[in-house]
C-alpha cells in the first residue's frame, strides 16, 4: 500500500505542478518508473533528490519482489525501509500540498517490537549471519536463504540504478561476493 500510495501522490504532484500523467493518446496514465523519473529530472515539477527517488524505487522493487516471487525481510529491514517511505512521504506532502500527513493519519503511533531495528550496519551483520545459517551444510534451506538474500540483492541493484529483479544467476553471485558458500543447486 505505500507503494501505491507513493505513486498516487506523486501523479498528484505532477499535476499539481502543471505537468501531464498521460501521453497524447494513451489510454492510461504514466507509470510509476516514469513519475518517478519525472519528479526527479524535469525542471518544472522536480520535488525529489536522487537519494529520495532511490527511496521510493527500493519500496516498489521489494513489492514488485513479494508480489511475483519469494522475498523474506525481517521485521527490522521492513521497518526501516516503512519508515524512510513514511517520513519522505509527510516532506512531499507538506513541501508541494502544505498539508502534514497527520492531518490525516494518528499523531501519536507508538510502534513496538520485542526485536526493534539497531543500527543499519548491524542489521545488515545480522541478515547475513542468518542467511549464512540457513546455507550451512545439512540445513536443506537454501531456498529461506534465497528468499533472504532477495531483498539485498534488490536493494543492491538499486543502489546501482537497476530496477531488474534479481535471478537466481544474480542471488548466486551476491552470495558469494558476501562469503556463503554455495553448494550445488543453489
């Protein structure tokens, strides 16, 4: 839902700031890549920074991923990367409409968790160590550890500029570029 959330509010950005969400005779609306790039490189309606782009491109490539294949994220990645979605989102809302975003949402939500976020690095240290668990000789669950390993290698990509989702040729790769060993049918 904040991925659509993120493209709906973004087409209203556009609009709001005078630009087109159709093409001369398209039958839909732009999609999310192209108001995304919009926002970032035309002059007229720009209202986000390469690095919130890169924000927004990271929460609609892990949807992208949980929809068409397997991913699994723990509880501290899908908070961090909620919350940086969440936070960008109220900026553009209050920096192009002036309205806050608890105009309309709960002032006061206080998540808790029995196992909050640390630190990004730590958390990365811990999603490996587990993934590097999971690949183990005799665990037989390489395919929890791919699953894992799909959101990094999203992430990643992103980094990179590419909005591809990764194949099991890539989740090979980035395993052994962070030390797994990998077995045969990996």
């Amino acid at each position: 839902m904040l991925d659509r959330s993120f493209e709906l509010l973004l087409k209203a950005i556009i609009v709001h700031k005078g630009g087109r969400i159709r093409e001369p005779r398209a039958k839909e609306t732009i999609g999310f890549d192209a108001c995304v790039r919009k926002c970032v490189s035309d002059a007229q309606i720009r209202c986000l920074s390469e690095e919130e782009a890169l924000t927004i491109q990271i929460i609609n490539s892990l949807r992208d991923a949980a929809q068409h294949y397997i991913v699994d994220m723990s509880e501290q990645q899908l908070y961090t990367y909620t919350q940086s979605g969440l936070t960008l989102f109220d900026k553009l809302l209050q920096d192009v409409f002036g309205k806050k975003l608890t105009d309309y949402l709960p002032d006061r939500v206080l998540p808790v968790s029995s196992n909050p976020p640390t630190d990004f690095g730590t958390l990365m240290e811990i999603e490996f160590e587990d993934i590097k668990r999971l690949v183990a000789p005799k665990s037989r669950k390489r395919f929890q550890a791919r699953a894992k390993l799909r959101s990094f290698a999203i992430v990643e990509a992103s980094l990179s500029g590419s909005r591809l989702q990764p194949g099991e040729s890539d989740l090979g790769k980035l395993a052994t570029r962070v030390g797994l060993q990998i077995y045969e049918n990996w």
